[in-house]
C-alpha cells in the first residue's frame, strides 16, 4: 500500500507481514500499478517513479506533471506504457 511517508510497503496477504518496501517519493502516495516486472507509483511530489518489482530499485522518475499524482495506470497489452 501507498504511505503518507512516501514510502510503499507491500505485505503478505496471509499474515501482513512485510515483503518489500519501495523508497524514494516525498509526499504522499497515491496510487500503485504494477506489471511483471515493474511497480509504478504516483504521489502528491508531482512525480511517477517505475521501481524495479524484484530489486526495490527506483529505475526512472517522470517529473513533468505540474501539480500532485492522484492515479496512475497502463496498458495491459504494452506494459511498459503507462500513464
């Protein structure tokens, strides 16, 4: 789940228990999408950051929006396109 810290966390549906944390935003998260092998997430920061789903790397952060990330979402047929 996305975090007011910045942060998304993601947990282990059996028992919470938590799997992986992804770091790198500055406000709030506001949304989360994922592919086979990216999670991209959007935040209040005006940013989009693709994280690496395995490593928890931060690959790419798209800084062109002018105002806060409410959602963000893909393609299903061309994952590496999203918006």
């Amino acid at each position: 789940h996305g975090c007011d810290d910045g942060m998304i966390r993601v947990r282990k549906l059996s028992d919470g228990a938590r799997v992986r944390e992804y770091v790198g935003h500055e406000d709030r998260v506001t949304s989360v999408w994922t592919t086979k092998t990216h999670l991209c997430s959007g935040s209040f920061d005006d940013s989009v950051r693709v994280f690496n789903l395995d490593t928890g790397e931060c690959q790419h952060t798209l800084y062109e929006h002018e105002a806060r990330v409410s959602a963000v979402n893909g393609m299903e047929r061309q994952p590496e396109v999203f918006w």
